[in-house]
C-alpha cells in the first residue's frame, strides 16, 4: 500500500490475515526452538519436553495473546449459508471404517444440494453406494494403517528403529499412492463403473489424513473444507492427540507447541512424497518445510470439528474459520437383526454393560477377556462383550455374559446401562448419544483424549490406560458407572447430544464458508461461474458466457488463489527463525529414512550435528 492510498477494505482484510499469519509462524517457531526433546511417552505418544528458560520461550504469552485477539478481531462467516450453486464435491477420507463412517451422514446431506462423491478405500465401496452416494477409490489400505498405528503406538512415525527398516518404506509407498489417488478422485470419473459420468470437483471436503487435499485444491483453484473427529488446530486448552504433555503450569503453552511440532515431524516424514506429488502430478511448486508443515494454517483452511460445545468449548485460539458441529450418528439400527440368543440375554436380568475395543489389537487377548470376565462378575454386572479385531474370548463366556462380533452400536447402546471401550470417537460417540455412563480403556492417540473429556464431563469415572488394567481397576471403573451422579450427568449429556444433528450442522458448516460471492455467475446466482469476461468484468456460467459474450477476452475463471504468498519482506525474520531448527530436524530424520540413502556404518559421528538432530534420534532409539 502506497503513502497516497488510505487502505482499503481489503487492504485491511489483507494485512490482518498476514498479521495472524505471522504471529501462528512466530509461535511454531517458537515450539522448534524451546523444544529439548521428544521421546516414546506413555500411551505410545510423543513425550514432548521443553527448556522453559530459552529466550522464545518467554516470549510465547505476549505473542499467544497478540495471536488471540488478533483471532478474536478475524471476521466471521455469514451465519446463514450464502445460496451456492450445485457444485461437485469429493468428500476424502482416509482411515478406518469408523473414521468413514460419519463422512456418510454428512456426504448425504450436501448431495441434497450438490452432486457429491466420497473417495475413501476400496473396501467402503458398498457402504457408500448403499448410502446412494457416489464412490472413488483412494489407495491405501485400512487394515495395514491400522495395524501400523498400533505398532508405532498411536503415531504417523516410526519409534524403533527396526520399524524404520521394515515398516517406513511401506508406509511411504502407501501414502504415494494415496496421494496419487486423490488427485484422480478430483478428475476422472470412476475406474470401477463402466461409462461412468466424468467428473471434475469445484470443492473438496477432506479429513487431514487424506493428505492430499490441500494440494489438489491449489491445483484445481477451488475451495478446500476439512472435518475432523479429533482436535487438529493448536490450542492451550488440550495438547495434540499424539502428545503426552506434563501437568504444571507450562503445560497450556506447551499444549499450543505440541500441535506445531507434530505437524513438523508429519512433514519432515512425508514432505518429499508431497513434494514429488506436486511437482510431477500436479505441476505445481515444491513446499518448504517450513511452509509445508503450516499450509492448513497458513491459508486458514475452514475447519469443521465433529463433537459439540456443550462437550468440549470451543478454545479461544481457534478462529471464526473453524467450527463446532456436533456427533455425526452413523445409522445402521434399522437394517440390523439381533440374533434370537442376544434377544434372549438381554431379557434374562438387568441391562448388561457394553464390553468392547472396536478395532485395536491387544496385545494378550487372552489375559484381557479374563481380565473383563472376573470384572464383570466382582460388579456383579452382566455383560456384551464385543470379540472385535482385539479377539476377545476364546474360552467360554460365564452365564453373566454374551459375547458378540459385529453389532451397530445405535441398535445395542440403547438397551444397555453402561458402556466400557478403547475411547474411539465414534464409539465415545454412540455412547454418550445413548446417554450411558462411560468407562474408557484407551489404547493410543485420540482415546486419550476422549478419556480426558468424558471423565471432566462427569459422564464417567477417570479413564484406566491399558497398561494399568486390572480386575481391581475395572471393577471399581464398572462399580462407578452405578453412582447416581454419574447416571444423571450421563442422561442428561445424552439428552443434550441428541437435540441436534451433527451431519446437518457439519454440512451448513462447509457451505457457510464456501466463498459463495464469486462462485456464481454474474448473469444468474444459481449458475456456477467457470469464466471471466476482461471485457466486461464479470464472472459468468460456460452457456452465459457463450450467449452474451461472444468476441470478448474471455479465460477459465479460478474461484482460490492458493498460490498467492505472502510478500518476501515480511517473513524473512520467520525463515530465519524456523529455517535452521526445522531444517535440522528434517536432516535428522533423512539420516534414518532408507529412501533418502545410505545410513549406515557412520551414524555416530553424524550425531554431534545440532540439537534437533540428536533430540529426534534419542527419540527414535529410545525404545
Ligand atoms: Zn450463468
Ligand atoms: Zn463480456
């Protein structure tokens, strides 16, 4: 802006958005450089630990509440959605079926109004179609993921060495051909249905593992809207899933850093495969590190998260472009018939409690079943309990219980008087739409998290880690789930969840902040707008256009400038800041990788190369 020029509307707009963006760079930056070290913590998250007294560290309150107030000043969204035009949408998701499953209820709700395809797996091709929505597959399969959360205890990373030479080279190949894929789910029509309409997205929704997402949306010049049942958004109120952040008084700013270096290490692991995907798929630049790990924060990508105020508030960090919803209830009550014995067992005596661990892999499964068999009796509580890929059982259950396989949580959680589970957000979900007292046995990641909440909530007693669990610990936990207080506040809760809907309210989300303005043609709102005419200056519809404008400069109309950056002045303070601590970090991490070369034989003298280096390799031999 020049001397002569008072700023205008978006001149100020403008500034505002590189002012926030400058203060989230500053406090990443911060994160890298107070960070000591990271290791293998409890629950198999990342142990994150920092140097209270370095210089960023004390600077981290003055530049949290200037980011604060600079988000609190932000502007909102329009409350009521602006009329979009029909669009296609390609809904992606990448994870387990409990992951898919909410994107359904949603995905149906914008396809009343857009013509909308959800890419995920293969194997969720008829839990699409039978939904009516259509399907793309992405690449990648579940199961392996899964199992390979598991084995690296909840994290995206390697923490043993020896996963790093087995699994690493895997689990890269796996997320390129995800990448691949979600490209073609933005462009080609389905490979599976012969004659298939073509197809060409004017928006995407994604869930942050599809990894894709942001950049087909650079690619294609269209909207991107992510939605998520965990939080992915840097906030004091609660550290980032995969982190294991100690109590005291640093731990707010602490759970604000933790969000930033997850990124860091997400990139720092994948960041070639992306960078490989842009430049020869989608003929686009590479990212840096440092922008690569900050892009959904960057551009303030419109976020939508799947659980509601009333559970867990929205912290004051988060900005107008990002939204709570509520639960999304995957029904499947209507079409399941009970087998005549669960009829049977659930008629016998009182309402059991709900036994199950959805689809993690224990360890022992044996030693568990016993381990919820005695419980269940010292409670004297009767029991369901789910076989799930835990593969409870095995021995024959005592007359107190009934084991089961697969069973939709919205028919069996209503005749049930509890519920005790691995804390998966749907599962925690259904749960407490149910109006159950909530005992959680989580695993990894997330359910951590869950626990956490559903304990402050007072819907449940404290969650018991897997590693803790007990006879003694279980039973107690089944003992609670009868308190008074406990059943009341779980009723109520459930009364609350139930009163709205979470896949309506998460679909007006996307559509709220769709830059609706400049997506319709200038002739007619409900058309879409795909050229601009430079004569006239207006956006217009491909059949406007073609009437009304013939013989003027017309060109393809692009609704998102993804690619527009930020003038180089203002962040060479932040590269500076970022540049060596990060690019450190990402040098540590190349040492190990077996895809980036040879990392044998000197591996110690290799070590001494700055602090972030030897922080991440302590953490990756620490187990
Ligand atoms: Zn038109
Ligand atoms: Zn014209």
């Amino acid at each position: 802006m020049s001397e002569h020029s008072k700023p205008g509307f978006v001149d100020t707009v403008a500034t505002a958005f590189l002012r926030r963006r400058l203060q989230s760079r500053r406090l990443r930056a911060a994160a890298v450089r107070g960070l000591t070290g990271i290791s293998a913590g409890s629950g198999g998250r990342l142990q994150m630990d920092f140097d209270h007294s370095a210089t960023p560290f004390a600077q981290v309150s003055p530049w949290l509440a200037a980011h604060t107030s600079e988000i609190e000043a932000a502007p909102a969204p329009p409350a009521d959605p602006l009329r979009v035009p029909s669009l296609s949408i390609v809904v992606m998701v990448v994870g387990s079926r409990g992951d898919v499953q909410p994107f359904i209820p949603i995905a149906r709700r914008l396809a009343e109004r857009h013509r909308v395809r959800v890419a995920t797996h293969r194997e969720f091709r008829p839990m699409v179609e039978q939904a009516g929505l259509e399907f793309y597959p992405l690449g990648g399969n579940p199961h392996q993921l899964m199992e390979y959360i598991v084995k690296t205890g909840g994290s995206i990373l390697p923490t043993r060495v020896d996963q790093i030479w087995e699994d690493v080279p895997k689990k890269r190949a796996m997320i390129a051909e995800i990448l691949e894929s979600t490209w073609r789910a933005c462009t080609e029509s389905d490979p599976e249905r012969p004659g298939a309409r073509p197809f060409r997205a004017d928006a995407i929704v994604a869930n942050p593992p599809s990894y894709g997402h942001i950049h087909c949306a650079e690619a294609l010049h269209i909207p991107l809207h992510m939605i998520f049942t965990m939080p992915w958004t840097a906030t004091c109120a609660f550290p980032h899933p995969f982190a294991n952040i100690d109590p005291g008084a640093h731990r707010p700013v602490e759970s604000f850093f933790s969000y930033g270096i997850v990124d860091l290490l997400v990139w720092a692991g994948i960041g070639d495969l992306v960078d490989a995907f842009r430049t020869k798929t989608l003929g686009l630049p590479a990212v840096a590190l440092t922008d690569g790990a900050a892009l959904l924060d960057d551009h303030e990508v419109p976020f939508t998260y799947l659980w509601p105020e009333s559970l867990v508030p929205k912290p004051p960090e988060w900005g107008p472009h990002i939204e709570l919803a509520n639960f999304v209830q995957y029904a499947q009550a209507q079409a399941y018939e009970p087998p005549p014995a669960l009829l049977d067992f659930l008629a016998a005596g009182e309402a059991p409690i709900y036994v199950g661990f959805g689809s993690v892999v224990a360890e022992d499964p044996a030693a568990l079943t016993r381990t919820i068999f005695r419980a269940l009796g010292e409670a004297g509580a009767r029991g369901v309990v789910s076989r799930g890929w835990a593969h409870l059982g095995g021995e024959a259950p005592p007359p107190n219980v009934y084991l089961i396989d697969d069973c939709p949580h919205d028919w069996l959680f209503p005749r049930c008087r509890a519920v005790c589970h691995h804390g998966g957000a749907g599962t925690t979900a259904a749960g407490l739409r149910a109006g159950l007292p909530t005992v959680i046995v989580p695993f990894f990641g997330d359910q951590f998290f869950w626990g956490r909440i559903v304990a402050d909530a007072g819907a449940g007693p404290e969650s018991i880690p897997i590693r803790r669990l007990d006879i003694e610990h279980l039973t107690a936990a089944f003992d609670a789930c009868r308190r008074p207080k406990i059943r009341e506040r779980a009723t109520e809760l459930g009364a609350l969840l139930r009163a709205s809907d979470g896949a309506e309210l998460a679909a007006r989300s996307v559509e709220r902040h769709l830059p609706a303005l400049v997506m319709c043609c200038s002739a007619d709102p409900r058309h879409l707008a795909v050229v601009y005419c430079d004569t006239c200056d207006v956006r217009l519809c491909e059949a406007c256009g073609r009437e009304a404008h013939s013989g003027h400069l017309v060109h393809p109309y692009r609704y998102v400038d993804w690619g527009g950056r930020a003038p180089r002045g203002l962040f060479a303070e932040l590269g500076e800041l970022m540049g060596d601590a990060a690019l450190a970090l990402q040098a540590g991490l190349a040492e190990f990788l077996p895809s980036h070369g040879s990392a044998s034989g000197d591996e110690p003298s290799r070590a001494d190369r700055g602090g972030p280096v030897r922080k991440l390799r302590r953490w990756l031999t620490s187990r």
